[in-house]
C-alpha cells in the first residue's frame, strides 16, 4: 500500500474542515459534528461485518475503504492525521497485544 495516499488524504480532509457543505460530503460531515461523523462509522462497520460474513472480497475491501474514510473524517475533525495514527502503531509494532493491552489498564 502506498502511504503517501493515506497522508494525501488526511490533507483533503483536512482542508475540506471549512468548505463548503453544499460542495462537499466531507464538509457536510464536519459541519454536523462528531455525532454524525461517529453514526457514519458504526455504519459503516456494521456493513463491514456484514460483507465479512457474507465473505466477497470485493465487498470487504469496498467496506473496509469506507470505515477507513470515515474514520479519517473523524481524525479531521479533532485535528488529528494519519500520521497520529501511525505513529501509534509504530510504538505498538513488536509489543504483545496482549501485554499492549494490559499496559493500558495500569
């Protein structure tokens, strides 16, 4: 996969913040909130689940896109990229995730 999308798309987003909602889908999220933008997500993750037990690649992929999207929509919104998310997993590359998660609790 070439990251340079993910980071070219984090920048979209980001300068669609304060576009014009009537030109844009991404604005249109962004001016409705976080409400709206987390009720995109779910969803869209129900219909990835959905596309998982159904089992076609195709679906799954298309599905997965748009969990990624609105997700980065909400980053956007709280003016956070890719790049924040990424950096997370570099920390977290080589950790247990089980030894991850308990290191959250402490």
């Amino acid at each position: 996969m070439n990251i340079d999308l993910l980071h070219r798309l984090s920048e979209t987003l980001t300068s669609r913040r304060h576009a014009d909602p009537e030109s844009s889908y991404t604005a249109q999220l962004m001016a409705k909130g976080p409400d709206l933008i987390l009720k995109k997500i779910g969803e869209e993750c129900a219909e990835l689940i959905m596309a998982g037990k159904e089992g076609s690649r195709l679906h799954i992929v298309r599905e997965s896109t748009d969990v990624l999207y609105h997700i980065m929509v909400l980053l956007a919104f709280y003016g956070l990229s890719i790049e924040d998310v990424l950096q997370e997993m570099r920390r977290r590359e080589g950790i247990s995730g089980i030894d991850e998660k308990k290191s959250r609790s402490a």
